[in-house]
C-alpha cells in the first residue's frame, strides 16, 4: 500500500509539467549574448556581424573583432 502511494506521487510529480530547476533557460537567453562584430584587418571602418562579408573596400575577409574590454576611456592616467 504504501508502495503503490509513494510510486503515484512520484508518477504526479514528474508528470506535472514544470521544468526543473536545471533545465529553466535563461530569463532573456537572446539579449544577454554579445554580438560579435566582424571587421577589416585594413580598414577598421568597414565592419559587419556577417561573418561571410568582405570589405567593400579591398575585398579582404573581414576578420572577428577583439574586444579589450576597454571602457571607451581612453588610456586615462597612462601618460598619453
């Protein structure tokens, strides 16, 4: 008896339709990725987020930004 209660409410447990905990996405999955920008090793004014383009400019594959992480301060307190 007590068998048969225990395998029902795990059945109705499991059968309830709520995600676990550790299958939940992330609230705004889409939003919180950064976008990479793709740009030109030889004019840094041409850029895309199409890893496919070329520079409009010389035809050369445009290459994945680096991002340094820089604050768009520009070098304060570094003497230049």
């Amino acid at each position: 008896m007590i068998v048969r209660f225990s395998l029902i409410a795990l059945l109705l447990t499991a059968c309830t339709g709520a995600p676990s905990p550790d299958v939940t996405p992330p609230a705004n999955a889409d939003t919180t990725q950064a976008q990479v920008t793709y740009v030109c090793p030889m004019h840094p004014d041409v850029t895309s987020t199409d890893p496919k383009t070329k520079c409009s400019k010389c035809g050369m594959d445009l290459v994945k930004q680096e991002d340094h992480g820089h604050d768009g301060k520009a070098h304060e307190g570094h003497g230049h």
